[in-house]
C-alpha cells in the first residue's frame, strides 16, 4: 500500500464536550480510523470512538491465576518433594500454611500483568509519534483536546477532511506530518 | 422537598478544590512546584537538614556491619528491640498510602484525589525504611538473599510454614505493587512535565520517563481499567501486609501476642498511624507551597475523622486484650496485662494510652478539627502513641515471659536511637526529593474535579 502524504488532520478544541460532539460527528460522516486526545480520562471519548477493549482484564485474571498456581505449586515441590521438613510434627502438605504465599504471590503476578498489559496494548514506551510534530499538540497534556483523522483511513481526503473539520468549529486545524 | 436542603448541606463543607480553577491554572499551579526556576531556600535547608540525619542512618549501618548486631540493646530474653518496633512502624505509616489511593478510589472518594499522589510517595519511603530493619536484624545482612526462594548450591529451600517468610513475600510484593501503583499514576503528569519543561534535561528525563505517553482516548481507556484493577489489588493487598505482620506475633505462644484480635487491630492500627503521618506531613507542605486550594480545610477534616475511627478501633483493641486476659483465665496472660499496667514499663504502657486514645478523643469537636495547629499537634502525639503501641507490644511480652529465671529487661542503645532517627532522615531525604522533582498532586485526576471537565449532553 502506499503510503500518505501525510499522517492526518489534527482539530483542537478548547472543551471535553466539543471534542465529544466532533468524534460524534466524525463517526456520522463515516470516518473510522482516527483517535482523540485529552489531558484527562474521558468515558464518553471511548464510547463515541466505539472503543471497546476488554483484554486487558482478560490478562490480569491470566496473570493472577498464573501467580496463585506458581506461588502454590513453589510451595509445594519445596515443602513436600524437594526439601521436606519435619516442623512439629505437621504434615508436610500443610496447605493452611501455604495460603498467605500463595495470596501474595497472585497479587504480585495480577498487577505486574495489569501494568505490563496496559503499556504493552498501549505501545508504550513509544518514542516517535507523528501527532507530536505538530506544536500546539503540547497543550494535550495541559488544557486543549485534539482530534486526529488519520490520513489511512478510506474517506480521508485532504480537502474534503479538513472542510469537514473547519464545520465543527475547532480552535485550530494543522497538518500532521510523519 | 428535600433536596434544597440537601445541597445546602454540602455546600457548607469546604470544597475539595478552591473555586475558579481551570485546567490551565490546575496544571501551572502544580507543576509550577517543580518546573520553577532555582530552589526555594526553605528546601535546601530542609533537605540539609534530612541529609544530615540520613548520614546518621549510614554511619550506624556501617558499625552494625563492623561490629554485628551487639551494638543494639537487644539481649536474651528481648530478641526483639527497635528494629522490630520501627519496622512494624514504618510499615503501618506506609498503609495509609495505599488506603487513600486504593481503597478511596474503589469508593469514588473525591477529596482523595490531591492527596494521594503524595500518600503513595509516603508509603513507598516508609516501606523502603521498614524493609531495612528486618534485613539488619539478620546478622548477616549481605545474605538477605537467601530468604527468598533460589536453587542454591546449598541445597536448601526456605521453611514456608513459618510467618517470618509470608512477611518477606508480603513486603516485597507490597513495595513492588505500591511503587507500580505510584509510577503508572505519574506516567500523564511526566508527559505534562515533558511537555512543559523549560530545560533540555528536563525534557529529556520526563520524556524517556512518560515513555511516549499521548493522553490517546485509546490509552486512556485500558489505562483506566489498569489502574482500577490495580486499585482492586491494593486493596486486599494492604490488609494482608499488615495482617501478615500482625501473623509474626500472634502465630507464636508469647503472652500478649498470642490472639486473634491481632490481624484487624493491627491494620486498623497501621491506618491511624498512617493518616497521623499524611496530616504531620500535609499541613506543612500545604502551608510552605501555598497549595491551600487543593489541600482544603475539608481533607483536614476528613482525615482527622478517619483517624478519629481508626483511633477508637485501636481502643477496643487495648480493652479486648485486657478482657480477654482476664476471662481467658490463662496465668500468664493476665500476669502480661498487669506487667503492662503496672510493671517496669508502666510509664509508657500509660503514655501509649494517654497519646493513642485520651488526646484523639478531642477530634469529636469540630473546633479541634477545623484548627490547623491542634491538628498539627495532636497527630504528632498519634505517631508518637503507635511508635510506644509497638514498642509496649514487643518488650513488654518478651522481657517476662514464661519462666521468672529467665526475665530481663530492654532498653534503646545508642545505636538503635541513630538508627532510628536516621531513618526518619531517610525518609525525609526522599521526600524532600521527591516534592522537588516529581508532581506531588497528581494533575491529571485534579483537572477532572474542575467544573469543566464533565461532558455536557447537548439536547438534540
């Protein structure tokens, strides 16, 4: 395939409501590939882009259930098989015992696959995206919400883009470059 | 109708956030505290301060590993001394950390929000001092390694029926959960901070820091669902740390630690103690950065309520040990209870009471809790109860136990004191460090309590 010219159209606006009504309407005229940007967690963003992503949850439980038989199973070679103890008498599968561990071990597990699952599905660490040559795109992390269609996308066309773009009223309209 | 009445009420608790913010002057306001020009002289001679402590703390690490653990006070029967009492400390601080960021989110509390970035800072800097203690305590503190488990050469494995190894993988998970907690809170506000620095350094190192972060509505999403998996995890988590130390005493037959209130008693404890040191630290901070807008009267407020539950929880567990000592009808048990009110250790099992459950008692009043000086006093007298709580808990039981030939008695050597008052150097050390270089309010989650921040729905 060839590749664009240019990577997008990138709109600001000044509030979290404008923003959401231009994806809206972005998704109305038919646009599909394109993605939102803002300083803080908007639910109603996700919804409008039609986002819907539940792997991540699907990890964690992967993760924590990994852990448990690992913290588990570590317990019980050693205690049993590998390096048995006589301690008072206990039986040598004393599971009771072997709980605390194995809860600690299911947390830890669960949260580094939550945090390493987040930045994977993410792509981070990223160290070059295109939205960032365009200069206004630093107050996204301060004050503004930006917009990106991105130039892959079938409709996409540059003119007809960005005439669309220039109806919803943004606070300014700038190429992107790769 | 009610509901007039209802939103008066509200209206006449301070706000969570001043009025008049935007996500302009939120976001300046904050990050102002560390992208600004040149140091404040305050900081430098705070940190001066800290540093020096700190190297209190190195010097008596370097005689402990000279010398061995014989520089401490501790002796047959007391085996535990300071080193126990500040860790068991230092890791109740860290708790209340973990309960503001975590478990006020689960229950969509607001007024956390400005200061839990801060709290998760405490509770990681409490945890690495708790973590020291024990690890001196071994002796041989270059093979701490060998508590975890390793194929070794040796052959051996670690003994997984006994509370001291749950508390290895308890404290090591527990930091690495609070510090993964406390970094993926701070990836959108170092990308604020790379994109707002006036240095190239400062760019650079908040760059690779943020790693790319873009505030995408993509990554927001899975972010979101990240960090409330990661708040459901912590929860549970900082019950099971402080139960788990808690198992440490209450799994062997020692009078006075061996009792099943200990698991709740304990974390309850941990979180008056911890919300003591949050308030010990906030008011002067709050004061020294002019951030009176974001730390209001009301998180003052509410604090000093949760200390006030928390404080009454830590009661009945005194009033139960001694009940129970006492209907238990075991010898050695109520002998513990009236060694405690009435032997050696009288004066500070009675000052404990005094700090931990007479003086609280003052937060009823909403005078009290509205009084930035009262409230600065009264939780430096909390963490100075908790500190006497432990040290009442662990000396008292084991300089008298079972057999009279075998009593003795405690005190602090010089180098436990250096050790414990260099930690709080260490502590202070990073704190000092942090407040200058990272965002000590997490901005992101600031910008979503300004008025503009909701999506308003437009009627078609």
């Amino acid at each position: 395939m060839k590749r664009p010219p240019i990577y997008g159209l990138l709109a600001e606006f000044d509030t979290p409501t404008e923003l959401v009504t231009a994806v809206r309407k972005a998704r109305a005229a038919g646009y599909r590939v394109m993605d939102a940007y803002s300083p803080f967690p908007i639910e109603e963003l996700a919804e409008a882009l039609h986002f819907h992503d539940r792997r991540l949850s699907m990890i964690v439980l992967g993760g924590g259930i990994t852990g448990g038989l690992v913290g588990y199973l570590l317990q019980y070679w050693t205690s049993v098989v590998e390096y048995p103890l006589n301690i008072g008498g206990r039986p040598l599968h004393s599971w009771p015992s072997f709980i605390p561990v194995t809860f600690e071990t299911t947390v830890l597990f669960a949260a580094l696959s939550a945090v390493l699952g987040m930045l994977a599905l993410n792509g981070l660490p990223m160290p070059y995206h295109p939205v960032f040559n365009v200069p206004r795109f630093a107050l996204a992390s301060r004050d503004q919400f930006f917009l990106c269609i991105e130039a892959v996308d079938p409709h996409f066309d540059r003119e007809i883009t960005r005439r669309f773009l220039e109806r919803l009223d943004p606070q300014s309209i700038a190429e992107v470059a790769h | 109708m009610s509901t007039p009445v209802l939103e008066a009420r509200r209206d006449s608790r301070p706000p969570v956030i001043a009025p008049g913010h935007t996500f302009e002057t939120v976001t300046d306001r904050i990050s102002r505290v560390v992208l600004r020009r040149g140091t404040p002289r305050g900081w430098i001679v705070g940190f001066a301060l800290s540093f020096c402590l700190m190297m209190v703390l190195f010097y008596s690490v370097a005689a402990l590993l000279f010398r061995g653990i014989g520089i401490w006070g501790i002796n047959q029967p007391v085996e535990w001394g300071f080193d126990i009492v500040n860790f068991v400390w230092w890791i109740g601080i860290g708790h209340a950390g973990t309960l503001i960021s975590a478990i006020l989110l689960l229950l969509k509390q607001e007024w956390r929000t400005s200061i839990n970035r801060f709290a998760e800072a405490m509770t990681l800097f409490a945890v690495a001092c708790a973590g020291l203690y024990p690890v001196l305590h071994l002796g041989r503190p270059w093979l701490a390694y060998w508590l975890f488990p390793y194929p070794n050469t040796m052959g051996m494995w670690p003994q997984f029926r006994s509370p001291l190894i749950w508390d290895v993988f308890a404290v090591s998970t527990y930091l690495t959960v609070s510090l993964m907690f406390w970094f993926v809170g701070l990836i959108p506000d170092l990308a604020t901070l790379r994109d707002r620095s006036p240095s190239r350094i400062g760019r650079g190192v908040y760059g690779i820091l943020a790693m790319g972060w873009r505030g995408s509505a993509k990554h927001w999403h899975r972010y979101e669902t990240a960090y409330l998996l990661l708040a459901g995890l912590s929860t549970p988590l900082v019950v099971s740390v402080h139960t788990i130390v808690s198992f440490d005493f209450a799994v062997s037959v020692v009078p006075g630690w061996h009792a099943t209130i200990f698991p709740p008693y304990f974390v309850a404890g941990a979180i008056y103690s911890g919300f003591a040191m949050v308030m010990t630290l906030a008011i002067p901070i709050r004061k020294f950065y002019n951030l009176e807008d974001f730390l209001t009267m009301r998180h003052l407020d509410n604090m000093a309520r949760v200390m006030l539950a928390t404080g009454l929880i830590v009661a009945y567990g005194y009033m139960m040990e001694t009940f129970m000592a006492w209907y238990g009808g075991n010898p050695y048990e109520s002998f513990m209870i009236l060694n405690r009110f009435g032997g050696p250790y009288a004066p500070q099992y009675w000052l404990l009471i005094t700090c931990n459950v007479v003086i609280p008692q003052v937060l009823w009043f909403r005078r009290v809790r509205a009084s930035i000086p009262a409230l600065f006093v009264v939780s430096l007298i909390v963490n100075l109860g908790m500190w006497l709580e432990r040290y009442i808990i662990i000396v008292v039981s084991l300089h008298r136990d079972f057999l009279p030939s075998s009593w003795g008695m405690y005190s602090g050597s010089i180098y436990d004191w250096s050790m414990f008052v260099g930690s709080i150097g260490l502590f202070l050390s990073l704190l000092f460090l942090f407040i200058r270089y990272l965002p000590m309010i997490s901005i992101f989650e600031m910008r979503t309590l300004v008025p503009g921040a909701e999506v308003k729905e437009e009627t078609p």
